[in-house]
C-alpha cells in the first residue's frame, strides 16, 4: 500500500485498485476548515489515478466515523469577524463560501467514477453523516448511529443531506430524523436501505475490503454508467438546503440570534460530546 496524501486530518492510500481515505482527527473526527482542504487535495490526487475502480472512506478513531462539522471552529470564526469590527452580512458572505465549497467536495465524492464504500462504526453525525450519504455503498459495524441534530442549533443540514437521505431512502424517513433529532441504530438504518451491509462491532473496515475486492472486478466505464443509472444530483434540492441553512443562520435578535445562541451554549458546554443529540425516549436500534 503506497500513499498518496498525508493530511493533519486525513491520508490517502493505495493498494492496487483500491484507495482508501482515512479520517483522523480527534477527538471526533470534527471536520473542520482543515479537513475540507485535505480532502479537496485527496480529490486532486484520485482524479490523477485513472486505474483505480473502488475508494474507502473510514476512521481511525475507535468511537466515531464523524461526529459532524468543527462547530467549535465556525463559532470562533463568527465571533472573531463581529469583534473586529466586521458587518454581519460579510460574516455571512464568508458563511456561504464555506458552503458552497462543502457542497462541491460532497458532490465531487458522489460523483467519483469509482465504486465509493462508507465504513461506518460509532458516531456517524450532522456532516458525518452527510459524508456518509455521499458514498455509494455504506458498511456498518453494530455500534454505528446516525443523528442529524442540527434543529438543537436551530438549524437544518447544510452539505447536502436533506437531498442525500430522502434519496437513499425516503422522505418519511428523512422527516423521522431529521424531526426527532434522535438517533438511528444500525439495525434500523439496515432495515431501510440506508446501509447495505451490517456486521459485528470492529469489522467495517474489514467487510469494507472484502466488497471493494468485489467491486474492482469491473470496469471504470461500467462503474460510471452504473452510477449515472442508479444516483443523480438535484441540483434545486440541493441549493434549497443551502439557502435554508443560510437562511435560519442569519437570523438577528437578542445575542446575535438563535444559531449564534446554541453555538454559544455548545461551545460552553462541559459534556464531553456535547454533539450528542437530547434522545429522552431513547434511539432506534
């Protein structure tokens, strides 16, 4: 196994037709401005490998594939801008770029002429699971959940996965997690297609290479056209979510509003994982 890429957050390697991207940023793989970048560059390097048919996408962290966005980070950087001096709308201006940029790595994984496999186990949460809604084909170990808890911040998805889900699912499903805020259980997210393989605690990665030995059978022509057949991209859906995300997160009032509210709370927060979705009646299995 050769490497490509060595990130602070992510590497990159190869073993013959197979890559795979390693997630590593403690404590809960957040991804934050760092990790876009790195991942852009992964992106750069898999583009210039023609030979490859199959990409895994896991974690080296034992408790989390990913708990979400870096909220820490994009706290800071709100808060830094409005204290020197920097107007709310610029704040935003620069929100959206980020955005925007999000959504073009998400769609550029989606869209890789590749067979792409999410090896899943733990937290699998907010742009987590975003990321994992990008891949083809999701494997998952008996600890994974999956949450979108954005409504506790006041708002909604923002890289994609509102579109993502409904799309690999169903919109009474969508609605399920999104609503709720609570957290699925792999047996649930097995039971509705959301991941395709389910197996023992600490084999994703293992199961993940057994089907990607599967899947590099094929041609890089017949991979393509299969996905041009059986995924597609809204592009009105998708930008809907963007400008909703937008939207809810320029909302003003007393402390710089409601989003700007939760971000403060999160970051004060003495929880150790404080991006743990409230579930008083419990999750799915």
């Amino acid at each position: 196994m050769s490497a490509l890429f060595e990130g602070a957050t992510v590497t990159l390697s190869v073993d013959g037709l197979i890559a795979t991207l390693v997630l590593s940023k403690a404590p809960g793989n957040e991804i934050s401005t760092t990790t876009i970048a790195e991942l852009e560059q992964c992106l750069g390097h898999l583009e210039r490998q023609r030979e490859l048919r199959v990409l895994i996408i896991e974690s080296a962290l034992p408790h989390a594939f990913s708990a979400g966005a870096d909220l820490r980070e994009l706290h800071q950087k709100v808060a830094a801008h409005l204290a020197t001096g920097g107007e709310r709308r610029a704040a935003m201006g620069e929100l959206r770029g980020f955005i925007d940029r999000i959504h073009a790595v998400m769609d550029a994984i989606d869209l890789l002429p590749l067979t792409v496999i999410g090896a899943l186990h733990g937290v699998v949460f907010g742009g987590g699971f975003e990321l994992a809604l990008a891949c083809d084909l999701r494997v998952a170990d008996m600890s994974t959940r999956f949450a979108f808890p954005e409504l506790r911040l006041g708002l909604v998805p923002g890289w994609g996965g509102t579109f993502r889900l409904q799309r690999e699912t169903s919109a009474a499903f969508l609605r399920d997690v999104l609503l709720t805020g609570r957290t699925v259980g792999a047996e649930r997210a097995y039971q509705v297609g959301l991941v395709s393989q389910l197996v023992p605690r600490g084999e994703a990665g293992a199961a993940a290479r057994t089907m990607a030995t599967q899947c590099a059978r094929f041609t890089r022509a017949s991979i393509v056209a299969a996905k041009r057949l059986s995924k597609r991209l809204d592009r009105q859906a998708l930008d809907a979510e963007k400008q909703t995300f937008i939207d809810l997160f320029s909302i003003e009032g007393e402390g710089g509003g409601p989003v700007a509210r939760a971000l403060e709370a999160f970051v004060a927060s003495t929880d150790k994982r404080p991006y743990l979705p409230n579930t008083p009646t419990g999750s799915d299995k």
